[in-house]
C-alpha cells in the first residue's frame, strides 16, 4: 500500500535505526489508534458525568467509610511508576543498534517490570474493592455505589487488558523477534498505556479526593 | 382544524384552548410558522422556477458550467437564515421563560398533587382532603399548581386545551401551573409509553364554577372511601380505574373514584419509598409480579430531596 | 443442570411453539414472521448449493476489499429495510383501523414500534449508509482501500452480529417494548424483567462497538489516505460528508455504549444506575441515549447530503455553486449537534432558562442547514438539468425535506414542546427528515454509483417510478400525521377513543401501502436490471457525466480501484480532466500492487459476538464467557499470525488498464441525450461541450 503522507509525521514514531519506510505505516496505525483513544476518552467521560451527577445516600457508606487514600495513593504511585517504565521501555525501540539481542533483552525487562507494577496496582486496586464490599458499600447498595464502582472497574478493566496486552506483546517478541508489526503494537500499546495513566489522575483527583474533600 | 362545535363536545387538543396558557401556544405556533415560512417560501417557489428554466430539454436561461460563487447571493444565502433564527430565537426565549410551567399563574393557586400510577393518574387536594381518580375539577379562574411523582415509570402529564405537559418521574417532583378561564370539559393524558393500557391513560378535566366546585369538593368529602396506604396499594396494581373498582369493592358503582384523603401525607410518603431501602418485584408498582399486600409505605415524613427546581 | 446449559431458554420460547399452542392474529403473524427466517434460510443453502455459490460466497464473507464490504452493508440493510417496511405497515393498519382497538395486541404492537425504530436506525440507515460511504469514499479520494482493511472486516461482523441478535428475537422469546429509546425505569428489571430489552440493549451496543470501529477507520481513511494533490478543500462534497460523519461517530457512539452498559449493569447485576429506588436516576439515561441519539441524526444525514450535493452538480452538468460555504455548513451541523440534545426532553422539569439554551441552540443548526439547501437551489442555476432518478429524489427532498425542516423549527420551542413531545406530530417530524432526507439521499446514492461497482446502470424508468412512489406514500403517511399531532394524539398508541382521528389514519394507513409497493419496487428495479444487465453496461465507467474521481475507473471498479494513484490539480478532477482532454491518456509506469489477502477474523468475530449476546440474553453464563474468551483469543492470535498480502504483478495491471484506456480514447461517448438508453457505454462527452 502506498500512503500520502508527506509531512508531519507523529514525533513520537521510535521506530529505532534503519527502518525504511516503515514510518509512513506506523503513522496510519498509531494515528488510528489515537483516534480510537478519543472515542474512549468520551466513554470514560460519560461515566465520569453519571459519577458526578450521584450523591452518596445518608443510607449507605459514603467516601468517608469507604476510601483508604493510604491504598489509592499507592496504586497512583504503582501506575505512575509503571509508565515510566513502559516509557523506558519504547525509548528502547528507539535506540535500538546493531546488538540485537542485547536491547531486545533490555525491552523485555522493561515490558515484564511494567506488568509487574500493573499487578501491584490491580492487586492493591482489588483488596480495595473487597475492603469496600465488606464495609456495605458494595455497587448494588446505591446509586453513588453504582457509579464509583464501575468508573474505576471500567479503569482496571483497561489496566487487566494492557496488561494481557504487553503479555501478548513480550510473548511476541520471544517467539517472532521484533519485527516492525510489534513496534507497532507497542507503539499503540505505550499510547494505551499513558492514556489510563491521564484517566487514573482524574479518577484519584475527582473521585477520591474529591470525595473526601 | 377541527371546529370544536360541531365535532366535538369536549376539548381534546390546544387548537380549541381553555386557558391563557394553551392560547399562548397556539398564537406561538402560528407566529413561529409563518417566520419561517420567510425562509421556505424562496425554495418552494424558485425550486419549479428554477427546474423550468434551466431543464436541459428547452432550457432558456443562459449556461453557466462554472459559475460556483457570488457575494451577494452568498450574504443573502446566510443572511436571511441568521435573520429569520435570530427573530424565532427572541421569540422563543421569551416564551420560553412566559410559559415556563414552574411560575404560578396567579396568587395562592390551588394546590393539587398528582400521583401516576399504571394506567390511571390520582389527583389530591390537600386541603380540601380529597382524592379523585381519573378526573380533575378546577374552578374557573382561579391559578392550579399541580405537584406531580409517579409511583412506576416515567409518565407524563398533559391537559392539551389548558396546559402543555410535563414528565412525572419516581422519587421527584415537577410542576405544572395552569389556569382555565372557561367553563367546561377538556381531556387530560398520559403521553409518556407506559406499557400495556398505555392508550387507556386518558382523565377527565372539569372547569367549573366556584359554587359547583365547592359542591364537588363537598361530595368528595362525604365518600365512603378513604385514601389511605392500604387503598392506595389497590390502586397500584396495573389496570385502568375502572378495574381498580372491583379491589376496591365499588364495582357497582358508576362514575370516577372519589374519595376522602385519609393519609394526608401519602404523596410525601410515596417519594419517601424510593428512598429507604431496595425495591423488590413485589414492591414495586408497575412490575408484573407486584403484591399490594407487600408493598409497604414508609412512615417517614419525607422533604423531596431531587426535587426539580433547578 | 438444564437451567445451566439453557440459562432462562425454554421450549414456549420458540415463537412457533407460541402459535400452535395458543394461534390467535398476533402469534400467527410474529410466527409466520419468524418462520419466514428458517424457511428463507433453507431456500438460500438449496439455492447456494444448486448453483454451487458456496466458494463465491466464502470468498465474499471473508473478503476485505472495501466494495465488496461495502455491498455486504447494503444487502443486509435492505433485507433489514423488508422487515421495517412490513412492520411500518402493520402498525398504520392497526391505527387504520384502531378507534377502541386495533387487531393487534398491545404487547404486539409495542413490540413493533421498537423494533421498527431499532430496526430502521441501527440496522437499516446506518448499514446503508456505511455501505455507501465504503464503496464511495476510497474512490472519491484515489485510495485502494481504507487505512485497516480487516477492522472494516470486524466492524462489519459486529454490526451483523447485532443484527442477528435482533432477528433470532423474532423466533425466540421477544423483543422489548421500550421504544426505540429504551427508556429506564420502563426497561429495568422489576418493571421488564424479560429478555426483551435485553436483547435491545445487547443489539445495538455490539452493532454500536462496529459502527465506532467504523468511524474511526474512515476518519483515518480520509486524513491520510487522499491521494497526491488531494488537499481538503478539494475533496468531493460526498467524502467531506462522510469525514464529518466519522468524526461524529466517534465521539457519539461511546454515549451509547455506556448508557446501553449501565443498564446492562442494572439489569444483570442490580446496580441503580437508572432505578426508581436507592439513589438510581432515570435522567441519566435519557441524556446519555440523546447525547448519542441527536448527534445519530446528523450522522445519518450528513452523507444524504453529500449524495444530494453530487446530484445537484452531475445532474446539471456545472459545478457545485458554493463549495466552501456547504463545507462550513457540514461543520457547523457536525459540531452543533453536540449541543442541542436536550431538546429530546424539554418537558422533564428543568428550569426555563436551560430550555431557552437549548431551543436556541437548537434553532441554530436551521442555519446551515437552509444554506446547504440555497446552495444547492444555486447550483441548479445555470445548469442543463437531466431530470433522471437521483434529479426526482433531489426535488422531492427540496420539497419534503424542507416541510420537514420547518415542523422542525416548530418543535425546538420548548413552549410548543410541550404541546407536541411525544405526539404523532413528532412521528410526523421525524419521519419527514428521514424518508425525504436520509431514504432519498441512500437511494440516490445507489442509483449513482451502482453502475461503479455492478458494471450496469439500472433501468431508469422503473427507478423514476420507485422514486415518485417513495415521496407519494411518504406524503400520503405522514402529513395526516401533523395533523393528527395536533388534535393531541400521542405516539405509540396501539388504539384511539377521538372517532375524528379515524379519517386521518385511513389515508396515513393507505399511504403505507404505497410505501411497501415503493419497496418492492427497489427490488423490482434491481431484478430487472440485473436480467438487462447486457443492454445496461457502462465498461467505460462513466455513466452519468461524472466529475470525481470514481468515475475515471473502470466499471465494475477492478479490485486494485486505480492502476497508478492519480494526482490531483483542482476540484471535480475527473471532469476538469475531461474538459482538458486528459482523460484516459496513457500512464508510462506500472507498479505492482499489493494488496490485504482475504480473512476470516470478522467472520470469527460475528459468530463470537453472537454467541456472547444470545448467551447474555438468555442467562447462557457458558456460552456468553466461551464466546468472549474465544474472542480475546482470536484477536491474540491475530496478533502472531503473519498479515498475508497479494501481489498483482505490474505487467497484469498494465494489461487491462491500457486495453481500457486505449478503448475509451478510441471510442466515441455519448451525448447526455442518450444518457439513459442502450448507448451509453459509460464514456461521455462532456456535458460543458455539448449541452445547449
């Protein structure tokens, strides 16, 4: 396929050395990809727009019995610090050279210290969830309920899905080597990655210390 | 249109109005129509003009294969639309804010509270301590405040020869002011889909004198019927009022359901219920498997927390 | 241990099983609708293996060449637009005959004005215009093929597979009542705790995930697809409209997606997103479902109006009067209907000064709107116009369209609103910008650039007939419905008690009549075109004088669209090449072409995605969570497996395009005189040089 594209490529197109003309693909992928991530965003503000129109019920626990901003605060540095390593690991791509094997290793190790801080995120985000039921406030209890849980549900189900995600992606790797389609997909995957990272700061922002504030 | 004395006895729509607020409509409609007839009339009348004059069999205007653009035209094109809007957009914002159903349309209305249920509406006078099913008396002349719930689904209110209509939703209240300035009879509707009888939900709206009100009201309060939780509960099931007779052990009986309100606070008390805890199948008016025996009101006095003035 | 394998499935599920045990008119009716599927479906395999199609047919499923895609929307939507019509017609005989009570039940006729609606937005309008606008826009802009050829496949298969859901619910169990809106509490699960609007809401957010996929890879199509030379604001009006779309496809289906979750989410888990009870509000859901649905009206008319833009320009043989102005005005409309979607509701309760917002929000969009319709009147102005089928479809939508723009004007005033919501007024409304506006626009759309793909025109008499019949029934149905609004009648209403009503409903139920023999007329149209297929090919692919760049390909378009990428100058390339005389000149250097080998991933995903929402529907745990696993593992497959491409070898292409342009060259056009006869080859002689 041949593509007109003649300027203004995507800056952050770290497709490393010698890559021919495999920028002008990686321009329609990873474009496409960022429009889908605004498709996304909109659906994630509807949740957010429902989220702000619940008050908490005198009836039920409210942010005050159920927030542990010790445990949200750690996921936040959980996920913050996961997206520094996913951003280490397409600086990588980038300065990819001629030993091959040497940044390949380096990639994967960035990729799996990522799914490694993505679960330590799951896993605090989860006992959170358990913590919350346990107090009587799981999502059936009230609207507000409803719309806490599944905003920040909606979240960690885009975080399990990265995560299988860079899986796939690592497992990739080691089967095919890196070949210019998974530099796309991890292209597309670190823009996946970095847009839960925006969404977790508002989620923390609004719906946690918003809720205690 | 429809003359309505010689169709019809009873005024079904606001093109023949009972009050000032219908009235208004139709002159609005009327003044919005023809503004933007400004705006249509050029496309109808040029568009056969055009196609004549231009038709490839026996064309006698001039051909112009590349002509794509003319200032003047092209301010007309735009003007003339921004014009027209502009004068509707004034007109419906002061209409807007006129006809606004929350502004009472007189000092001290009368207050009515409207409860829909499936497939019937019931209408409260506090103070008066009085319930009808399925009808409305108001005296001419004098401003209705009309506070509504539902106690199902969405619903929706409408007096089309007095007033427009508003939505009826569970655990909040709307409001709708109206005023009739004739005498007579005028149908009032449900026009939100409600499922089965939906096209049953129709009540009678009386405006009367004020003498023939009070004797209304005063027969009313002589009902051997009392509103009360456990009436109301009956009058809950799914089925039009006509049907709620037989639960009610009136089916002998002919004409609405009137009767004395024995709770006055069953219109707070029905707001309350969405409030307390979880609704059940068996709770829950509306619901197919809905058992006036296990649905309880709650006792609590209840302020309208989502009450709709925003 | 049968609850678990059939979930909620029991055997008086099956409509048919319905019918024996208790036959009345209304299961009879639903079970010779639902017998027609099994029977159609057995005639199909008996036709696919007598005339051994089934080796065609796999390689249509699992092709990714966007004119094939393209016709596989089209088909399904007119097979949808069958069952709309009939079920149309249903619903005005009921009311025809519908003082104190019609033949249909109340539970039957609720059921068809939802599925109607449901029906004719996501599974008619929407497929077809995605059909157009697939088969169209990589050609207007001188691509090969759209930016992700297989998730074009995928979106494809997940509209399907909503469509499936929405059909199987006309055999098994039943559809919901809710209205095409599916309001809350109505829909919620004490008041419907039945399959119905589970299967509404499953339908239309799986169609609903295949349409966003849609709009993102058109949206990216367009941006960085156009060939060299091909700079905005020198796109055909058709590809602008269907950018515009795309972009409104993105951002208004996600709305959709989550209010269709939340109350899944209510429904199956007993969350109160939208419950009566515990904090729970309705509200939501009206503004999310109108936050997606007024922005869905443009996004269905838009591309009418691109068609209507490329008629008044070929069909007049001059340019199009006020390009830059009808490119704004598509702007303004795309980005104003984003912000006039409370209008849906301006009788639930709030204050009068967020009504007067939005009424004036609402007026604005009137602007643009009658710009476009100016423009197109100027465009006619000066020209030489053909009154041929698409020219029919134009007026009648100059006429209706406008009537209904004004009905229009009407409903934004919140005063007025209130007297009108939910009567038949709106019905008369809406029907009156879809029909004129949207219907004309696709059937148009079809007409033009049939040819393009198939090879042949269709036969233009019986289209002009189909075309005049449309805008009678269209009249005859819904104008008394104005009327009727206005005598205070509601919508959905299966009976009326006002005996005034009934000679309004008479004319309105015999205009649906006309109506269903304007559709048979479509499939008459095509029927006997396809039998004169010979006497009505166009090789030369030019049929109607065009100006784009489609029509400077051959018909049928080769797979490959174009040779050599052609290279842009000016707008209406094609015709400025004709003028000049450029067209069909020798090309020195082929290529050779690569191009996306046929899959079977959208296919794989169509069954997946059916299985999940018949398994969900049906509280089939296995089979929803088998289908959804085997979808994530189709997709992490899809990764590993190598991208297969094919390549055409310069020296073929080379071979039939230059046998191509030496016939055109060679040939002698024809006048637009003989536009509709046997003559014309599809090679014209500009209508700048001939016309009077």
């Amino acid at each position: 396929m041949s593509f007109s594209i003649r300027k203004s490529l995507y800056p952050g197109l770290n497709l490393g050395e010698g890559h021919g003309d495999d920028h002008l693909e990686a321009e329609t992928s990873v474009f496409g990809f960022w429009v889908f991530m605004m498709s996304d965003l909109v659906t994630f503000g509807m949740f957010f727009a429902v989220f702000a129109t619940t008050v908490p019920l005198a009836c039920c626990p409210g942010p005050k019995e159920l927030f542990n901003l010790g445990s949200v605060a750690l996921q936040t540095a959980f996920l913050l610090a996961s997206s520094l390593t996913s951003g280490m690991a397409i600086l990588t791509l980038k300065q990819q050279h001629a030993s091959r094997s040497a940044s390949t290793k380096k990639l994967i190790f960035w990729l799996l210290l990522t799914v490694l801080l993505g679960c330590g995120f799951l896993y605090r985000e989860i006992s959170d969830f358990i913590a919350m039921a346990a107090a009587g406030g799981p999502p059936t209890r009230s609207g507000y309920l409803s719309a806490l849980w599944s905003l920040v549900g909606l979240h960690g189900l885009h975080v399990t899905g990265g995560l299988v995600w860079c899986l796939v992606i690592v497992a990739g790797i080691l089967v095919r080597g890196v070949d210019l389609r998974w530099k796309l997909t991890l292209l597309r995957w670190a823009v996946f990655w970095h847009f839960l990272d925006v969404v977790w700061i508002a989620i923390f922002s609004f719906v946690f210390l918003g809720g205690l504030l | 249109m429809i003359d309505p004395s010689t169709n019809l006895a009873i005024a079904e729509s606001f093109l023949q109005p009972m009050g000032p607020v219908a009235a208004d409509q139709l002159r609005h409609l009327k003044i919005v129509t023809l503004l933007t007839l400004i705006a249509v009339v050029p496309v109808m009348v040029s568009m056969p003009w055009i196609l004549w004059r231009y038709r490839r069999s026996k064309p006698t205007g001039e051909y112009r294969p590349n002509w794509e653009s003319n200032r003047i035209l092209e301010c007309l094109m735009w003007g003339v639309p921004i014009a027209v809007v502009a004068l509707i957009g004034v007109n419906l914002a002061i209409m807007t804010f006129r006809l606004d159903p929350y502004k009472e349309m007189g000092k001290d209305p009368l207050q009515v509270q409207a409860i829909g249920l499936d497939w019937k509406w019931i209408f409260i006078y506090p103070k008066e301590g009085v319930a009808l099913v399925d009808e409305l008396v108001v005296p001419e002349g004098r401003a209705v405040e009309l506070t509504l719930t539902t106690d199902t689904v969405m619903q929706s209110l409408q007096i089309s020869a007095i007033v427009g209509q508003i939505y009826a939703m569970p655990a909040m209240t709307t409001k709708l002011n109206f005023l009739a300035v004739k005498q007579g009879e005028a149908k009032g509707m449900n026009s939100q889909f409600t499922g089965k009888e939906f096209w049953k939900q129709k009540f009678q709206v009386y405006s009367v004198s004020k003498e023939e009100y009070a004797a209304r009201m005063k027969k009313a309060q002589s009902s051997d019927l009392a509103l009360t939780a456990d009436t109301y509960a009956i009058l809950a099931m799914q089925g039009t009022s006509e049907e709620a007779k037989k639960p009610l052990a009136i089916e002998n009986r002919q004409g609405p359901i009137e009767m004395v309100l024995g709770d006055p606070k069953i219109f707070q008390r029905v707001l309350a219920r969405y409030m307390v805890d979880d609704m059940t199948p068996e709770s829950q008016p509306g619901s197919p498997s809905y058992d006036p025996k296990k649905s309880p009101l709650p006792m609590v006095s209840y302020k309208p927390m989502m009450g709709m003035e925003m | 241990m049968l609850d678990a394998i059939f979930g909620r499935l029991t055997w008086d599920s099956i409509i048919l099983v319905q019918a024996v045990e208790n036959p009345n008119i209304n299961t009879i009716i639903t079970a010779s609708a639902a017998a027609m599927m099994p029977v159609g479906g057995v005639m199909i395999v008996a036709l696919l293996t007598w005339m051994k199609w089934w080796k065609p047919l796999f390689e249509w499923l699992t092709s990714v060449d966007h004119k094939k895609i393209g016709t596989m929307y089209i088909i399904f939507a007119v097979i949808m637009l069958f069952r709309g019509v009939v079920e149309g017609m249903l619903m005005r005989a009921n009311q025809a005959v519908g003082l104190d009570g019609g033949f249909l039940s109340s539970n039957h006729f609720n059921q068809l004005f939802t599925t109607h609606g449901t029906n004719m937005i996501f599974f008619v309008a929407m497929p077809f215009l995605f059909g157009l606008i697939n088969i169209v826009v990589p050609l207007q802009i001188g691509a090969r093929d759209v930016a992700f050829p297989r998730l074009n496949q995928i979106s494809l298969g997940l509209t399907a597979a909503g469509g499936f859901l929405f059909m199987i619910s006309l055999m098994v169990g039943e559809f919901s009542t809710g209205g095409w809106t599916g309001y809350p509490s109505f829909t919620g699960r004490l008041v419907n705790p039945g399959v119905g609007p589970d299967y509404y809401i499953l339908a239309i957010a799986i169609s609903g995930i295949g349409s966003t996929l849609t709009g993102v890879n058109f949206s990216v199509t367009i941006y960085k697809l156009r060939t060299a030379g091909m700079s905005f604001m020198r796109m055909p009006l058709f590809t602008w409209t269907a950018l515009c779309t795309s972009i409104l496809l993105i951002f208004a289906m996600p709305p959709l997606t989550a209010c269709c979750a939340m109350l899944g989410l209510d429904r199956f888990l007993g969350f109160h997103f939208f419950t009566n009870d515990m904090g729970g509000n309705l509200m939501n859901f009206i503004n999310l479902f109108w936050m997606f649905g007024h922005p869905e009206v443009y996004i269905l008319v838009l591309p009418a109006f691109g068609v209507m833009s490329e008629i008044a320009s070929t069909y007049s043989g001059k340019r199009l009067y006020g390009y830059t102005s009808i490119v704004a005005a598509t702007m303004c409309i795309a980005v104003l209907s984003f912000t006039v979607w409370l209008h849906h509701f301006f009788t639930m309760g709030q204050s009068a000064t967020v009504n007067a917002a939005f009424g004036v929000a609402t007026l604005l969009i009137a602007i643009p709107t009658g710009v476009k319709i100016y423009d197109w009147l100027a465009t006619l102005w000066g020209g030489r116009i053909r009154f041929t089928a698409p020219m029919i479809y134009l007026c009648g939508f100059f006429v209706l369209f406008t009537i209904g723009g004004l009905s229009g004007v009407v409903l934004a005033s919140p005063t007025l609103d209130y007297q009108l919501h939910n009567s038949q007024f709106l019905v008369a409304h809406f029907h009156n910008v879809i029909i004129p506006g949207v219907l004309f626009g696709i059937l148009a759309g079809i007409h033009i650039w049939f040819p393009k793909i198939y090879g042949f025109r269709l036969v233009e008499g019986l289209s002009r007939i189909t075309a005049f019949l449309w805008a009678i029934g269209f009249i005859l149905a819904f104008m008394p419905l104005y009327q009727t609004g206005l005598m205070g009648m509601t919508r959905r209403t299966v009976a009326y008690e006002d005996p005034a009503l009934v000679p309004w409903m008479v004319v309105s139920g015999i205009g649906s009549l006309i109506l269903g023999l304007a559709f048979l007329f479509i499939l008459l149209t095509i029927l006997v075109s396809v039998l004169n297929r010979k006497k009505l090919m166009v090789p030369f692919g030019d049929p109607w004088d065009g100006r784009s760049l489609e029509w400077a390909t051959p018909a049928p378009t080769p797979e490959w669209n174009f040779a050599v990428l052609p290279k842009v100058e000016c707008r209406d390339a094609f015709a400025d090449a004709k003028a000049k005389g450029t067209a069909y000149q020798p090309i020195g250097k082929y290529d050779d072409i690569e191009m996306p080998a046929n899959t079977y991933y959208g296919f794989i995903i169509m069954v997946m995605a059916s299985g999940l929402g018949f398994g969900l529907v049906w509280h089939m745990w296995w089979l929803a969570i088998a289908s959804l696993l085997g979808a994530i593992a189709t997709a992490i497959t899809y990764a590993f497996m190598p991208q297969k491409q094919y390549i055409i070898p310069a020296a073929e292409v080379r071979e039939i395009d230059e046998a191509w342009r030496r016939a055109a060259r060679e040939g002698t056009g024809v006048t637009r005189d003989d536009e509709c006869k046997e003559a014309n080859k599809g090679l014209a002689i500009p209508a700048t040089i001939t016309n009077p």
